[in-house]
C-alpha cells in the first residue's frame, strides 16, 4: 500500500521558490518519501497602482509502506 503526501510551497520570486522547494527537500518530514510531481504555477495580481506576483509549488510524494 502507498501513502500520499501533498505539500504547498508559496514564494515572491521563483529563485526564492526553488531555494524553498530544495530545503524542502532534504527535511526530516518527507525523508522516507519519494518525489512523485512537482507543479509550479504563477498568480499574478493586478491592482491599479501595481503587478504582484506570487509562485506557488504543490509537491506530491509518495511512499511504499
């Protein structure tokens, strides 16, 4: 049987998301996990004085039991 592990990572900037995603990575919480998909999407918001962007990540692992 396999458990499903979900994980939403969020970052103003994508090289701040892909430092996330790394040390993400090497954590004790997911270290009997295996990454199974990785999706990265960009939010931006558009107000009338400015653009914000966010990156969000949703990270899947999954681990054999």
């Amino acid at each position: 049987m396999n458990k499903i592990k979900l994980s939403t990572l969020r970052a103003a900037s994508l090289k701040e998301l892909e430092s996330s995603i790394n040390a993400f990575l090497e954590d004790d919480e997911v270290a009997g996990y295996q990454l199974l998909n990785a999706t990265v999407r960009e939010v931006e918001e558009r107000t009338y004085s400015s653009n914000e962007e966010e990156f969000n990540a949703i990270l899947t692992f999954i681990k054999n039991t």
